[in-house]
C-alpha cells in the first residue's frame, strides 16, 4: 500500500518541513522524503510514530483514503432562504458549508432590492455576476459590477449587495469565516 502521499499531505497541512517531522521522529530529513516518495516501507512502530507528531490516528489516516473526497450536491439538497420585502433570496450551495473553510452560495437580487447589512468581519469575499448588475458596498465605498465580472474584498466593514436596476441580478457569492 502507497501510504507516502497522505503522509506528505498530513506533514504539509502541519506546516513542518521534512527535516522537522524526521528531528520530532528521531528519523532522518532522507528517510522521511523515502516514506513520501513510497520510495521504502516503514515499520508499524515508526508508521504509528509518525502519525502520533502528524496529530492523527492509522484509523484516521486510512479512512481519509477511502472517504468521498468530492461533495457534490444535488439541487434538492441545497437550502434556500428569502426575505421578500428586501428583495433578496439566498441558496447555499454546499450542505454543513458553515463546517467549511469557503461558504458558496447564490444570492438573487430582485429589481431594487437589497440584501440584510453584515457586521464587520475577517471574511474574504469573492463574487461572481451571473446576471445583471449589482452594487457591491462596503464601508463608504460602492462599486457597480456588470454581469460576467467579478469582485472581491475583505468584509473588514460593513458590507452588503445591492441591485439598483429594473431587472433581477443574480451573484455567485463564496466567502471565508461565513458571515452569511
């Protein structure tokens, strides 16, 4: 079995170069490329070593192997939320995306309307137009995006979606730290 992929990928998400897993392990900066590159075998004490500094189990490290790795969602999965007087409606388009680092979702803006304001936060915003045209605001400073563009900022300020067309807008939205 060719273990050093997920090896490499444990060592990587830890921020640890070769040379400080091997001095944790006592084993040496060439062993551990070996390990990475299946290049040698190591024994069930070392594995179980390895693992132990990498902070997961061989239960753990294995099942990761054989877990889905790809999320798909069927429309009749996704959750909707709308808020009529507002003229906006939200889709999340990944189930538990509060669980995730990135939160996408659509958001469909209807002529005039305008989405909830969000509180200042450490969020990272992208968007993509899909159709029509919205205002993107955050703090003071608004900024019109055509459909087919995209726009991004960090949602260190107030920050919300407006549409201030006759037609409906709609945006692909993906956000970190889900403020949404």
């Amino acid at each position: 079995m060719e273990i050093g992929e997920g090896l490499k990928a444990l060592r990587l998400q830890k921020n640890l170069t070769q040379e400080e897993l091997g001095e944790r392990t006592d084993l040496t900066k060439g062993y551990i490329s070996q390990l990475e590159n299946d290049l040698s075998s190591p024994s069930l004490d070392t594995f179980l070593q390895i693992l132990d500094v990498l902070g997961t189990t061989a239960k753990d490290f294995f099942k990761a192997e054989t877990d889905e790795v790809i999320e798909v969602m069927e429309p009749t999965g996704m959750v909707e939320a709308c808020n009529e007087s507002d003229g906006w409606a939200t889709k999340w388009l990944v189930a538990h995306s509060n669980d995730h680092e990135m939160e996408p979702v659509t958001i469909q803006l209807a002529s005039k309307g305008e989405t909830k304001h969000y509180a200042p936060s450490k969020a990272e915003t992208f968007g993509y137009v899909l159709a029509g045209e919205v205002t993107v605001c955050v703090g003071n400073v608004e900024k019109s995006v055509l459909e087919g563009s995209t726009f991004y900022y960090v949602a260190d300020r107030e920050h919300y979606l407006k549409n201030k067309t006759e037609s409906l807008a709609k945006v692909l939205l993906v956000v970190t730290h889900s403020y949404l």
